[in-house]
C-alpha cells in the first residue's frame, strides 16, 4: 500500500500525493476531475481531525496556499460529504461484503465517500458512470494495488442499490 502524505504545491492549492512525488500545476480553471480529487484531499484529512471541514480549509489556507471559493465544486462536495458522513458510510456498509467503513483504508474510505456523495446529492450534475470512474482513477493513485478492484465493485453496488430505489 503506497504510503500518503500532504505535499506544499507551487499552485493555487495542494493535494495529497505519493511520498516522493512533486506536483507542478498551474490552473487557471479547476476541472472536474482536479475538484474531486481536492475534495479526496479534504475528506481524507477530516478523517484525522474532529474539528470539521472549516478548521481544515483554514489550515490549507495558511499552510498549503489552498483557497476553494464559496460554491466551488470541491467545496461544496468536501462539505456535503462530511455533513452526510454517517448515512454516506451507512450505504457504503450496505454494499460492501465483510467489510466495515471503519475497517477501510482511510483513503480508499474517502474514495468511496465522495463518489457516494455525488451519486446522491450531486446527480443531476454528474453521472454516476463519471464518479464511479474517477473514483477508480484515484483509488489507482493513492491506494493499495487490489483498492481500485474493491472501489469499483463497492459503487457498483452502490449505483444498483440507488438505482433499484428510483424505479419502485
């Protein structure tokens, strides 16, 4: 399993990465994809920290050069996430075999926390098919080799539950 650290980037803000690596981006406009993997950065680190996602965004602020506007999407998807963190993991319990959110790798949980997230709350925006694989993509990056397997059968059921709810 790749060991995770927090990384100073010389950019508009900082991401979590592999020890080792240096990340170099300029961003004019955040895609997507660099807003969800933000918001991975921001989840993962409430997973250490009880004092919520305001303490968090401050001391990327002061310490990472980390400023996400009001509105943003990996704000607004960071915050969703924790707010609903409870009944998120309640259906990430629900469609994972043997295997507990307390039990995950706190960074495959987080994976798995904002994708859930954006298939509930954030739909009509972004199909289900798209978290699922940017979900993958991550878990590729910042988790262990057999995490991508295990994230993508996990929402797999997710997005069959979610879906077998809407058609009753």
């Amino acid at each position: 399993m790749n060991k995770l650290c927090c990384l100073k980037i010389k950019s508009e803000f900082s991401l979590l990465g592999k020890i080792g690596e240096v990340f170099y981006w300029r961003i004019i406009k955040m895609t997507r994809k660099e807003a969800r993997e933000i918001a991975f950065a921001i989840v993962f680190e409430s997973s250490f920290h009880s004092e919520g996602l305001d303490y968090i965004l401050e001391n990327a602020a002061e310490g990472r050069d980390l400023s996400l506007p009001d509105g943003s999407f990996a704000k607004e998807l960071a915050r969703t996430t924790i707010e609903k963190r409870d009944e998120i993991d309640e259906i990430i319990a629900s469609c994972s075999s043997h295997w507990k959110p307390g039990r995950m790798a706190k960074a495959t949980l987080a994976i798995l926390r904002i994708s859930v997230c954006e298939m509930y709350n954030f739909s009509e925006e972004v199909p289900a098919s798209v978290s699922i694989n940017e979900a993958v993509e991550l878990a590729k990056v910042y988790c262990g080799d057999d995490d991508p397997g295990f994230v993508n059968g996990v929402l797999g059921a997710v997005y069959k539950k979610k879906n077998e709810g809407t058609e009753e």
